[in-house]
C-alpha cells in the first residue's frame, strides 16, 4: 500500500508569491490534515478536508487556504508569501475515527523556503 | 492550556533494554491515542494508537497501555535498538477534532 505522497519536495519562491502544494494520501483514507513544522513553534495544525468539505480548521490566517478533490486527493494555498511561512509542510491522511484503530500517517512534506 | 504532556524531555535507554516513553493528558474525552516517532526535517512516522476502550495494544517491539484513571499512557520499546533514536510524540484524538500533540521525548539508545 502506497504511504502519503506530497509535491513538490522542495520549493523555493519569494516575498509576495503564492504557492500550491499537494497531497495524495493513503488508498481508502478519506481524512487528510495539514500542518506547518518549524524548528520554533513545532507542528502546528492548518486545517483538515474529509470528503470534500473543510471539517477543522487551525489558527492561521486566510492567506492560507486549501481544498479537497472528490478522490481525497488534496492542496493548500498560500498566498501572498512572508519570510515566515518558510517551514517545512506537512499532509496526513487518516482512517475513519470510529474505527477500532485510529491511524494517522504523514506524508514526508514539502520544504518551502521563502526569500 | 496543554492537554497532552509528555514531561521528560529526554530520555537515554541501553541497547536490548526497555525504553518507557510517558504521556498524560488532561482531557477525559480523548477517544484515541497515537505514538509517532520523528527524525529532524522529517514528518512524524507512525507507530502504534489506542482506542479509549482497550487499556493496550502491541504491535511487534512497541507496546502501549492506557490507564484511563490516570489519564496517563505509555509507550513501551523491547529491545531498544539504536535506530530507536529519535523524538517521539504522543498524540491525542476526540472524534473527528484535529490531534493533539504532546511536546515530544528525546529517545537516544546507547550501543
């Protein structure tokens, strides 16, 4: 079974540009979350898409943004780039909640460095 | 207000013995638990979870248990190995809310 995929691996882009990073999780999941990882604030939850819908959402604010397609298949938004929002970005994907055996795997995220 | 404490930040354990990795949380509602173990620059792996209603699970080397009136749950690792070596974080789940993670616990196995 394939694990959770992310591209790009790497980005690089500067103040003021937008970037879409995307994920494919795991064949049957239909939960995917997004989270920020910096060495300063750790893994801070973004938002999280079950079957289309935006179901929770993180403290961040709206230039960052994102959406679920109908095969789970995922991507975030960020727009209008800050120094900041360099870190590392990371997806996962998780079975039902409910279920005996609650996983959530992560996918090896995308680096995104802002100049 | 942090509901998932894993309050040693370190922790050294010799290779072939048991490392015993602790978390308690503060939230009696948490239906799930999770173990995850990182690397630097890498995403979380994941290792085992519990449900709220079994007071353990073991899946090869790694075992957790759940003692719900103490709202505490460790992670169990026999034999230590020394690519054990990482942080590892336990995370908690209340239905469909986002995880809540724990601070994380330095591991380092010692050849």
């Amino acid at each position: 079974k394939a694990g959770v995929t992310q591209t790009p691996r790497y980005l690089i882009k500067t103040r003021g540009q937008q970037v879409t990073l995307s994920c494919s999780p795991i064949s049957g999941h239909r939960s995917v979350s997004w989270y920020q990882q910096t060495p300063g604030q750790g893994l801070q939850f973004l938002f999280e898409y079950f079957s289309e819908t935006q179901r929770n959402k993180g403290n961040f604010p709206g230039r960052f943004s994102g959406r679920q397609f109908s095969n789970s298949r995922s991507e975030m938004n960020v727009s209008t780039l800050e120094l900041g929002d360099s870190a590392l970005y990371l997806c996962a994907s998780s079975t039902f909640p409910g279920t005996d055996n609650y996983e959530q795997y992560f996918g090896p995220g995308t680096r995104l460095t802002v100049t | 207000d942090q509901q998932v404490k894993q309050n040693s930040p370190s922790l050294s354990v010799q290779e072939g013995r048991i490392s015993i990795l602790n978390c308690d949380y503060t939230n009696s509602m948490f239906d799930y638990f999770l173990w995850y173990k990182k690397y630097p620059a890498e995403g979380p792996t994941f290792l085992i979870s519990i449900s709220s209603i079994k007071d353990k699970n073991e899946d090869g080397r790694f075992t957790v248990f759940l003692n719900k009136s103490a709202k505490h749950l460790s992670l169990h690792i026999v034999p230590s190995q020394p690519g054990d070596s990482a942080v590892y974080f336990c995370a908690a789940a209340r239905g469909n809310t986002p995880l809540v993670f724990g601070k994380g616990t330095r591991l380092s196995v010692i050849a």
